[in-house]
C-alpha cells in the first residue's frame, strides 16, 4: 500500500507532483524524448519484434516530432549478429527520422559467449560498438542542448562469474576511468535549472521498483557521484518490472525511473506479463520535466509525473520510505509566497 506523506518548505527542486498542478512556460516541449528498454530481439521470439515494432509505431502517434530515442539496453537477447541486424532494421524504418539515437549497453548484449564461450568480451564490445554506431561503451551527446549520459557494465556475464562469483553474474563492473570520465562530464557546463540525462541499464540498489535487480558491486559509489548533480534523471530498465507501481520513478538526492520492458514484464513473484509493453515519453519545458509513463500494448497512459526545475537544486530529505510495512512519500507541500 503507497501513501503520500507531505511536509512543508520553500523549494520545489526535485519535488513529484501530479500533472496539472505546475504552470508551464509554453505548450510546446523544448525537448521531447523517447525512452524504452529491454526489446530482447531474438529471431526465435517473433512476438517480441513485432511489440517492438508496436512500441515504435505508437510512440510515433504520440510525439510524431520527437527529438531522440533512447533504448535502455537489452535491445537483443544475446548480442548476436542477427539480433542487431533486426533492432537496426525496425529502428531505422520506424523512428522519426530527424530523431537522433541514444543507445546503452545492458548486460544481455553480451550473452552469446554463454552460448559460445570462445567468443572474447573484446569481440562482443566490438560488436555493440558497430551495430549501434558509437565510439565507446560509454559516452555522451548534446542534444538541442541537453546532456545526455550513458554509464556502461564492460563486462560479460561470463567474465563477472569468474571473476567475482555467480551472485554478481549480471551486476555492472564499472572501471576506474570510467569513474572518472562519468565524473569530468557531468560538471561539463553543468546548470542546476537544467536536467543532465543520464542511462544505465542496471538499476541502483535499494532504490527504484525493482531495484533489488541492480547493478551490485560499486553503484553506491555511482550513486553518490550522481548526487553531486541533483538536477540528474537517471533512466534504469533490467528488472522488467511494470511502471505502474508508485516507486517505479523515485527521489532520492536525484530522481530515477524503472523504464520496465518493451519485451514483457516481470513482478517480484516471479510472473512474466507478455501482454505488458511499456515505455516513457520525456517532455522537456524551461520549468519542469514531465515524464509520461505510456502502456504500448494498447495505446493508453498510465501516469504523468512531474518534476520541477529551479535555480535553488536543494537536497532535500525527500523520496519514498517504508515504515511498518507501508510505503510513504516524503515530498514538499507547495506555499504561496507573497
């Protein structure tokens, strides 16, 4: 059971509130993204090209201008050759064509070595690197002056077994340089009112719905570098699990989103939903940052979440807590000033 719980104060930075309840600059987005996650192409799962392809066209009903497209990871089910060659296919003849593209890595881009281990992690980052037309696991982008960020997992599956055992099998091995990469661009022209976009397929742990499937190893330290910046969105996928859930999007010295699955959905008990097919739309003002929560199966919205941009980003105690049992939502209650 979720409640809210409000508390009074001055500032709204990093506050959710329901839509309809903040003015807007203007009508038109400054930016709009789409973000989605986990197609899982496999030629042997044709319903899963065919609810990418779904996804694709609706998004394309709804924002026919959109400016990007970002896929969260997991846009194959193994990496394979044929796996890539199918995403690109359907990408290409589906998105808006002046949208430009923002591709991660997620941990099953790197699976065919389980299916044929002589395949090096090396051949593999190659291969990611090709198929998605990018200089690095990890990099970024201005878009329409925006920053956005990818953090990238380089390792495989098999390499994280050997090396630190089965239970971090599909954690994120993140290297000291990129550590220190993801630390020098984020300050990169850094403005507090302004959101920095930043994508990991696996989520943090302990924080989102669905974060108990995280990144393990050092995403605290990845967590605490983010929050050096908290006018930080950080897009996570892996977990499947629906963004219906309350906590799916959650504040914690930065906001983050469950951006669930394209492929199906998963819940704690264990059940897959292969009718379930979800995604964001990204509308992005001078003031805030609306983050709609879209129902691809059958064209519907789910929520609409709103996030505030201010010059004052205060890091507030804020964000969803669990006491006794059930979870409370630590926010700020707006006061009329003047």
């Amino acid at each position: 059971m979720f409640k809210i719980l409000l508390s009074t104060g001055l500032f709204l930075a990093g506050m959710i509130e329901p839509t309809g309840q903040y003015v807007q600059a203007s009508t038109k987005p400054n930016l709009q993204v789409a973000v989605i996650s986990d197609t899982h192409i496999d030629l042997d799962i044709p319903k899963f090209t065919n609810k990418f392809e779904n996804a694709m066209d609706d998004l394309k009903t709804v924002a026919p201008s959109y400016d990007v497209i970002a896929v969260n990871g997991d846009m194959t089910d193994f990496g394979r050759v044929n796996e890539y060659n199918v995403f690109n296919s359907i990408l290409k003849a589906k998105k808006i064509p002046t949208a430009e593209e923002f591709m991660v890595i997620g941990n099953h881009e790197w699976l065919e070595s389980q299916l044929h281990p002589s395949i090096s992690d090396e051949v593999l980052k190659k291969r990611f690197l090709s198929k998605m037309n990018v200089s690095n696991l990890y990099y970024d982008k201005w878009i329409k002056g925006y920053h956005f960020i990818t953090i990238a997992g380089e390792k495989s599956e098999n390499t994280m077994i050997a090396e630190y055992g089965a239970s971090e099998r599909d954690s994120a091995y993140i290297s000291d340089q990129q550590f220190q990469w993801l630390e020098t661009t984020l300050s990169m022209n850094a403005v507090s009112s302004k959101p920095i976009f930043v994508f990991f397929h696996q989520p943090i742990s302990n924080t989102v719905y669905g974060s108990e499937w995280s990144a393990g190893l050092e995403d605290q330290k990845i967590l605490a570098l983010l929050r050096k910046f908290p006018q930080v969105i950080l897009f996570t996928g892996h977990s499947h699990y629906p963004i219906n859930e309350p906590k799916s999007i959650y504040q914690d010295g930065i906001t983050m989103a469950n951006t669930s699955s394209v492929a199906y959905t998963y819940t704690p008990t264990g059940k897959e939903n292969y009718t379930q097919s979800q995604g964001y739309l990204v509308n992005v003002y001078d003031n805030k940052v609306e983050i709609k929560a879209r129902e691809f199966s059958d064209g519907t919205w789910i929520k609409t979440v709103t996030i505030p941009l201010t010059q004052r980003n205060e890091r507030l105690n804020f964000g969803w807590v669990n006491a006794q049992g059930h979870w409370y939502y630590l926010g700020i209650l707006r006061k009329k000033l003047g």
